[in-house]
C-alpha cells in the first residue's frame, strides 16, 4: 500500500472518529438510547452474515433489534442511532484486513464510498436512515450503504457492487421456458395454497433453514460473486463503467480462487425487455458474448411487477396489452470465460 493511500485512510479514520463522537455527544444529550440500546452491539448484528442470504437485505437481528429501538423512542432518535452506526461500521471496516489486501482500484473504490456515507450524515435528511421505512427505493440506497459499509458487498466500480454469495447451481437456472409457466401459477393453484398454508402456520423459516442444511451438508453450495446495481450511482450507469467494473470483478477472481465465477439475475436481462429497450442490451452483451451460460430464472410477481412497470412506458404499455411477462433472467459467466475476457482486454492493442 502506496503511502498517499495510507494517509488518506488515516485522514479518513480521524475525520470518522471526530463525527462519531460529535453524533453521540448529540445523541447523549437528548436520548439515554446508547445506554439502553448499547451501539456496538448492534454493529455487530450490521456485519451479521449468512452468505446463502442475499447481503443487500438487513440482517434479521438487525432489523429485530431496530424495531425494539423504534418502539422505545421517536423516528428521529432512531435515524441518528443509524447515522451513528453506519460511522462505527465504517470505522470498523477501513481496519479490517479484508479490506486492506483488497486489490488498489477496489480498495479505492471502497474508501469513496465511505467518504460519501460520510458526507452524507451532513447532508440527507434525516428520514433516509429510516431502516424501517415503507418507501422502496429510499431503503434500497440505505440497505446498500449498510451493506458496504459492513463488508458484505464490494463497490466494484460505476453503478454496481458485489457480494460474495453461497449458491446452488441447479438453482441458479429453471429448464423451463418462461412461455410453459404463467405468473398466476406463482400466484394461484394448489402450489400458491400450500405456500401460503406453511407461512402462516411459521413453519418457513424451519423448512429454508432445513434445507440450506441438507445442502450444506451435501456440499451443493459454491462460492459465487452475485453483482447488484446501486440505484444512487445511476449516472454511472453505462456501457463504458460497467466495462470497468468487470475488470475489477476479475481482479477479485484472482485473489479469490474459490470463487466461481459471477452471477446474475434480472428482469432487465430479459430478451423480452431488451427487445423493447435496446439501450440496455449492454447489460449481458459482454458475459453472453464471452462464454456465459444465459438463461431463464424465474417468473417476476406482485409489487416486483409494479416497481418494473413504473420505471418505463415502453414495458407498463406491453404488459397492459398482455404482449410482456415479466421474467427474471439470469447469466453465470464462470471465472475461466471471465478472466480470458478480462486477459484479452487488457493486452496492449498492436
């Protein structure tokens, strides 16, 4: 690590700290949560992670710990208990050793990220630390400052992250076409009644834990990177950054040899929706083009629909006249394919 590097990890370790202790002044002064609800407990229930969880979602002991906090005390002590905690989280993280041997470019990727969570506890207003709150799109941003800021996703460069993920690859696909499963059967029919039957007797949970045991045991989980688009960072949503970011996932696959490869699931991989917006057709251009498996996942349901829908005229228009199901589609571009793309890239042009 170059010496620029290292001091500015340091300025950005004392300038956290200062703010830390400004917050908990601050918070001291109006609240008696932090002795109640001691801090580093509940960091410790941020960083919680099982990797065959999606690492964008909150933590349950997180979320149950935060519901008690927003029971005991008003919406806006709750925000700054967040605020606080995405500061110590950050603090935690800029000393751990998986971040410092993280490859340059995404060590400095990381550290700008921090920076901006920084800025940010003096600029957003205070109901975006709302981790309880209804509004998808504003906990989506803050599920991923959560998510960075304590080491279970990666920035890896222009709108997108990584996590590190335990998948089944049998999962990871369906030999079905999506023209032979309807959505309603997702919705509907005996299927649908059995599922709703298991969630309300609270036996769900048992039977996901169960079954991630019998596949744990049986040795079916593999080491994925899963990459995920952070909406805040939409500017830099484009051909050219998402070149970039593929070279820094490769950097990954090199210090990481247990990595399968990377893995993808969307409704905008869809052929469906590429057909109808070819400006995203980048978006699995490079993995499909270079040795990825490409294929269908699963049908899309419920409020997932209406968050795709509302973003485009084009896909709400197809579906009202029932021309577009909606399908997430998925590509595994395993490191091989993936470090030869990343090899070619880089070799100097003759």
């Amino acid at each position: 690590m170059n010496n620029t590097r290292m001091l500015k990890i340091s300025n950005l370790r004392e300038t956290l700290i200062r703010q830390a202790a400004t917050l908990t002044q601050q918070l001291e002064s109006v609240s008696d949560v932090l002795a109640l609800f001691p801090l580093q407990h509940y960091v410790q229930l941020c960083e919680y992670h099982d990797s065959t969880n999606y690492a964008c979602d909150l933590p349950k002991p997180q979320v149950n710990y935060l519901h008690r906090v927003d029971a005991a005390y008003d919406s806006d002590t709750a925000c700054a208990y967040n605020q606080l905690a995405l500061l110590q989280l950050s603090l935690n993280l800029v000393d751990k050793t998986c971040f410092l041997d993280l490859p340059t470019e995404l060590q400095q990727l990381t550290l700008q990220w921090l920076e901006r969570v920084l800025e940010d506890v003096g600029k957003q207003e205070t109901g975006y630390y709302d981790a309880l709150s209804p509004d998808a799109r504003q906990l989506d941003n803050l599920k991923r400052d959560f998510a960075v800021c304590a080491g279970r996703a990666l920035p890896v460069g222009g709108a997108w992250i990584v996590e590190r993920r335990h998948l089944v690859y049998e999962k990871l696909f369906t030999d079905r076409r999506p023209s032979a499963i309807s959505v309603q059967t997702a919705t509907s029919g005996p299927y649908a009644r059995v599922k709703s039957l298991v969630q309300k007797c609270g036996a769900r949970d048992f039977l996901i834990a169960m079954r991630k045991r019998w596949y744990a045991l049986n040795g079916r989980y593999k080491n994925y990177l899963v990459i995920h688009t952070a909406d805040r960072y939409r500017r830099l949503f484009s051909e050219r950054q998402l070149r970039g970011a593929y070279l820094n996932i490769a950097l990954l696959l090199q210090s990481e040899e247990d990595l399968v490869g990377l893995y993808r699931s969307s409704w905008f991989l869809d052929p469906q929706v590429v057909a109808m917006e070819p400006k995203l057709a980048f978006l699995s251009a490079t993995p499909v083009s270079n040795g990825a498996r490409y294929g269908p996942c699963k049908p899309i349901t419920g409020k997932d629909v209406d968050a795709l829908l509302s973003r485009s005229r084009v896909r709400a228009a197809a579906y009202e006249r029932g021309d577009y199901q909606p399908w997430a589609w998925a590509y595994l571009w395993r490191r091989a394919e993936l470090l030869a793309w990343a090899e070619r890239e880089t070799q100097p042009h003759t």
